[in-house]
C-alpha cells in the first residue's frame, strides 16, 4: 500500500496551507464565497471570492 500523496498546488499564488483552509471552510460548512472571504481577512489573508 502506497502513502497518500501530499497535494501539489504548484504554480498557485497562495501556499497549500491557505488554498486547504478555504476549501475545508466552504465544503465543511454552509458559506458562501464572500464568507470565507471575510473569514480569511479576519485572519490577515488577503483574498478575493473571485479568486476562490
């Protein structure tokens, strides 16, 4: 059996730490895209929901 391989966001502006935070944010609970927007801000990530 083969280890998970970790995700490659290669050639994305923000870390994989960010992109996993606001994915996790959108699919584990009811919010928009402005929402996770406002919650990353509140954070000190700047981030627009186009981007999302």
């Amino acid at each position: 059996m083969t280890a998970p391989a970790c995700p490659s966001f290669a050639g994305y502006r923000f870390p994989v730490e960010v992109i996993s935070q606001a994915v996790w944010l959108y699919f584990r609970f009811p919010l928009s895209l402005r929402m996770v927007e406002e919650m990353l801000a509140f954070r000190g990530i700047v981030v627009s929901h186009e981007t999302l």
